[in-house]
C-alpha cells in the first residue's frame, strides 16, 4: 500500500502572529518569536517639526541627544546604573518628521525597562549643564561633517533638488553650526514641551513577549501621555531647479566624491516604486550591477560607485543618485563615463537573467533583515510608518518576484531622465573642473 508522505504544516504567516491593539494614543504590535528570555522593542511618534525653520531640527537633535541624561527624579548616573545592573539597552534617535526610540531587556526586566524609556521621553531633566556637552558633540559631528567629501557631495546635490522647507534639504554645514550656538537650554525645553507627545505613537515589541506585561506597562507609562499640538509643516515635493555643477573645494584631500541626480515624482506606496527599486538596484546596487561592472571592473576610473533612490518616503518625494568616488585627473573622464552608462542603461534596460539576478538579491537580504528580534521589529515599525499593513511584511517577497521584465523597462524609461541630472563635487577640485553635466 502507498503511503502518502506527511503534509508539511504551513508556516503561520506575521500577520497572522501579531496581536495589536490601541493602548491610550498608542498603537502596541506585539509579535512572538522563538529566541528565549530576550524581547526588543522599537517605537516613534511624530515630533511635527516646522521643516521652513532649520533650527527646530537642531532642536529636536538636542533635546533626544540629552534623553538619557537623567529623567524625572533620575539623573544620568541613576539611568546608567539602572541599565547596566540590568543588562538593559536604551536608544533614541531623531528621524526628521519623527523621533525613534529602541530597546532590549531580558524578559523579567520588560516592565521597568518600557517604564524608564517612557519616562526619558516625558519627562527627561534637560539640564544645563549638559547643554553643552550635547552641543560639542553635535558640533564635532557637523566639523567631521565639513571635512566628509562624500557629505559635502551629498549635501550639496540636496540643496540643488530641494527647498528650504523640504524633509531632504540639508543647510550648509557652517549655517548650522553658527545656528547651533544661538541655542539656549529655554529654546530646548521649549521645543520638547511643544513636540514630545503620543501623536502617532507606535511601539513594536518582539521576542520572547509576555503580553500580558507588555500591555500593562504600555497602559500604565504610555496610555496616559497626550498629544503635542504642533502641526507639520514641509513641502512634500522638491523644487524645479535646471539642472547643473555645483563643487565644494577641500583642497587637501586626494580624492572627490561626486553625486549625479534628480528629484523623482514617485512615493513609497506607488505602484511604479519597487519596478523603479529593482531597476535601480541592477544599475548601481551592489557588486554585481552594471555601474560597479563597467566603470570599476572595466575602466579602473574608481574603486567604488552606485546608485540609489534616496528620501523617498510615502509623505514626501525623494531623489535619485548616483555616488561615484575619483580621483582628481580622472573626474571629468569619470562623470562623462557614467552618464553614458546611465544614458545605456536608461535606453536598454534590463535582461531577464540580470532581473531575475537581482530579484534574488533582494528578497534574500529582505528575509535575512527579519532573522533579528531587532531587524523584525524596525521593520514592522518602518511598514507601519509609511501606511502600510502588517501583511505588507508577507507580502514583499512575492510583490517583488511578480514584477515583470517589461514593468521594470517601462519604469526605468519614465523615472530616470539622464537630461535631468545635477552633478555635485567634493574634494580636490576647483570649479569649472567638471565641464558638462550630461554629456
């Protein structure tokens, strides 16, 4: 008699596994994996920073640059200790439009932990004294910034694409250290009692959950915490600017980082978004892509290029860029090289095979980024922020490979316009050096 072989049982899928719910103004996704004893978090609210006044974004950086120096009837000391008797991590971030906080602690521990990451958040001390040390910090950052080619490159191809009032706009450097000086701890306090509050708040705790005791110290730290009643204010799309050269001269550094690109009319949650991703990716997204293959391995003008969709958020558009590091007696060669490139590709597409390569690449790196209690979390956490179902974390893979050859050729023809592109450059080199944009 045959036997038929056993049916293999079928993997629940994440949305099936998550419990959520509305805890106050907060929205809890709790989500149990296999690891054991160890549970992780990540969260954010919306801060809603008036984007046309740059200095509420050295704001914002100040205020969660000094979250962990003490809170409520804690000081730094206090905190430090409280972690590390523990074991317990704590971090905050500012993620322009939002501020972001992570943790992990051992299971035991979930309760105190959650309450002192709500506490830095309501109440942090914002002492004077630490004013400064938090300005030096940020002010070594913004001077290593200066000295950064590819920072330089960067920002300055940000200023060509967009407006003051743009999330992507980034100032000059020496603007925002001079704006940093003239900032007060009253400026700072001020800011987090306008910003800081439950709007939008998302908190995504995986690992080895006890619900339970998650819901209660969400209820009892979180479910409280009001609302702020600051409005965002930005420019959700770049502005239109001809396209052109824009150079940065550090004269003492041996190379220069050069940045091609334009402003993009798509949005995370477009249908042309992940056509134009995978299209991008096979340009310039990794060793294998055509940039790296042609202007690295063929003609040796650089030891690293490649290209990305960058800001692209589903509340804003982004730009597309391509990064290219030369040096000083190939820079014009190297530029008019990669715009052909660009020009050919743009023109030709990509091949099956090359797709199919590609596809691969991406949803394996996808599924690896979920193997962390970490990784799954700020993914959930990022999915959630841009709009989008839980079952969108299920679905990417498959939304991926469905993409066909003629979608991603299609794509690549509408939302990539070499004639479009502004050329920046940083390093060793004077202005006039690049004569031609697009060649």
């Amino acid at each position: 008699m045959n036997v038929s072989p056993q049916r293999q049982a079928r993997t629940p899928s994440f949305a099936e596994r998550v419990s959520e719910r509305l805890i106050g103004p907060c929205r809890l996704i709790m989500l149990r994996t296999p690891i054991q004893n160890v549970v992780t978090w990540c969260g954010s609210f919306h801060s809603a920073p008036d984007m046309g006044n740059k200095e509420e974004l050295l704001l914002q950086h100040l205020v969660v640059s000094m979250l962990d120096k003490g809170a409520g009837t804690l000081d730094r000391f206090a905190v430090a200790e409280i972690l590390e008797d523990k074991g317990a991590e704590l971090a905050f971030s500012s993620d322009v439009l939002r501020i972001d906080f992570s943790g992990r602690a051992l299971k035991k521990d979930v309760t105190e932990v959650l309450g002192l990451t709500a506490l830095q958040l309501r109440e942090p001390l914002l002492a004077e004294e630490e004013l400064a040390k938090a300005k030096d910090r940020i002010s070594a950052s913004i001077k290593r910034s200066m000295e950064s080619t590819s920072a330089q490159a960067s920002g300055a191809l940000r200023r060509r694409i967009y407006g003051v009032s743009h999330p992507n706009y980034i100032e000059e450097f020496e603007e925002r250290l001079e704006q940093l000086q003239r900032l007060s701890i009253d400026d700072v306090r001020a800011y987090h009692a306008a910003h800081f509050g439950a709007n939008a708040c998302t908190l995504v705790v995986t690992g080895d959950v006890d619900e339970n005791a998650v819901n209660e110290a969400v209820e009892n730290h979180f479910a409280g915490w009001p609302s702020h009643e600051a409005s965002p204010r930005f420019a959700e799309t770049p502005e239109e600017h001809a396209p052109g050269v824009s150079t940065v001269a550090i004269p003492d550094k041996e190379n220069v980082d050069v940045r091609l690109g334009h402003a993009l009319a798509i949005r995370r949650n477009d249908p042309d978004y992940i056509p134009a991703f995978l299209g991008n990716f096979a340009l310039g997204g990794n060793f294998s892509a055509r940039l790296m293959q042609t202007i690295r391995d063929e003609m040796g003008l650089t030891y690293g290029i490649g290209a990305s969709l960058s800001g692209v958020s589903t509340e804003y558009d982004g730009h597309w860029q391509v990064a290219v590091t030369l040096s000083k007696e190939y820079v014009q060669r190297g530029v008019e090289e990669t715009v052909k490139q660009i020009r050919r590709f743009v023109a030709g597409g990509v091949t099956p095979e090359e797709l199919q390569e590609k596809k691969t690449t991406v949803t394996g790196a996808f599924k690896v980024g979920l193997s962390t209690t970490f990784g799954l979390a700020k993914t959930l956490l990022s999915n959630v922020e841009q709009g989008f179902e839980i079952a969108y974390l299920d679905e990417f893979p498959d939304r991926v490979e469905s993409v066909s050859v003629d979608e991603v050729n299609r794509a690549i023809a509408q939302v990539f316009v070499p004639n479009a592109l502004h050329v920046t450059l940083a390093g060793n080199v004077r202005e006039g050096d690049v004569k031609r944009a697009c060649p």
